[in-house]
C-alpha cells in the first residue's frame, strides 16, 4: 500500500516522501516504476495526437508524411514498452548532471537518495503532459488543424515570440515543471539539510537543463511545453 500512498503524498504530503527517502525507507526503484507507467500511458495517449499533427503538418510532403506515418505504425507500439527505459535514462542523466551541485553544498549528499527525490518529484512534472494530452484527446482530434492546436496553455509558451529558442524558454516556464522543481528545493532541505539558497540553486540548474530540452524540442519540431 506504501507504494500508492507515496504516489499520492508527493502531490499531498510531500514532507512524507522526503522522510522516507531521508530514512531509507523507500529507493529509487518505487518511484521509477511508478514513473515509468505514467510515462507509458502518456505516451500511448499522445501517439494519436502526434500522428494527428503529422497528418496536417504544413512542412511535409505526400511521400515525407507516409514515410513518417509507416515508422509510427512499426515503432509506436515499441515506444509504450520502452517508456520504462526512457524515464530511467532520462531522469538519471538529469540528476547526474544536478548532482554536482548537490555535492558542493552538502557533505550528507547521497545520489541514490537524489535519485529517488528526482523520480519522486517528475511524477509531477509529468503531470503537465498528461493533463494536456487528456484535454487535446477529450477536445478531438479533428479539431487539429496545425502543429499549435497540439499546444496546450499550461506553459507561457503562448507569449513567446516567434522564435524556436524563445519558444522552448517560454514553455519551460510550466506550471507541473515549477511545481516538480519547487518540490526538489523542499525536498533537498529536507533530507541532505541543505539550505534554502542551495537548494534553490540546484533547481535552477535543473531548470536549465529542462529548458535546454524545450529548446531542442522546439528546434526539431518537438511536442514540448
């Protein structure tokens, strides 16, 4: 049971998540699989959407738009089993590079234990794609006409100026990102006995290499924000 509740506390209690990984009462690998069937089942509720934009993407040819619409049919499948695998590379590439900062700041320091907070915490993160790719599936698909009708307000991607740079930075400005990265400073206090300062640093860095990602999602035609 320890395992929902902890689902549930991270939104409601995030102070008795933090305690458990502060204790060792729970490891990197709960929070995990946890995010990894989030991500699973995103990813199998954007699919119809991403082929849905593709469909009327005003950039691809006939023979561009088949070619990328067979690879979906062959792969798309794959990609839902391979969710699992993406969150764990994701998450630990994300926390490896924060890491470094963590360490400047706290002797207690523990990567397993960052680790854990870090899957923790992008369960909330996550929450913004999902939230966005219900409202898109709940409006219809065949209200996409464009690649931005596949854009959900949940960001200030909107204010952005037509740019694909700005773009990305505005959308890391998201409402689940900044409340994923508030949890991380709560949480870094929490267990390592960083300081507010620190740990708001850390997150700031976690903030950079978020948007660097919105930027590259942007730059290729990406789904972001």
């Amino acid at each position: 049971m320890d395992f929902l509740k902890r689902l549930v506390w991270i939104f409601t209690s995030p102070g008795r998540v933090f305690d458990d990984i502060r204790e060792h009462r729970v490891a990197w690998v709960q929070p995990w699989l946890l995010s990894s069937a989030i991500y699973a089942f995103i990813t199998w509720i954007a699919m119809p959407i991403q082929r849905a934009v593709l469909e009327v993407h005003p950039d691809l040819t006939t023979e561009q738009l088949e070619q990328q619409l067979e690879v979906m049919d062959k792969f798309g499948f794959m990609w839902v089993i391979l969710a699992p695998a993406g969150a764990l590379v994701i998450t630990f590439v994300m926390a490896g590079l924060s890491y470094i900062a963590v360490t400047l700041a706290s002797r207690a320091a523990n990567f397993k234990q960052y680790l854990t907070l870090s899957f923790f915490t992008g369960i909330v993160g996550m929450m913004g794609q999902l939230v966005s790719a219900v409202i898109i599936r709940g409006r219809g698909l065949e209200s996409i006409a464009g690649p931005e009708d596949a854009q959900m307000a949940l960001s200030l991607r909107a204010l952005a100026p037509d740019n694909a740079a700005m773009r990305g930075l505005f959308g890391s400005f998201e409402f689940f990102a900044i409340w994923s990265l508030v949890l991380v400073v709560m949480g870094l206090m929490r267990i390592f006995g960083m300081s507010r300062g620190q740990s708001i640093a850390v997150a700031v860095v976690l903030w950079a290499l978020y948007a660097g990602m919105m930027i590259i999602a942007e730059a290729f035609g990406g789904m972001g924000g």
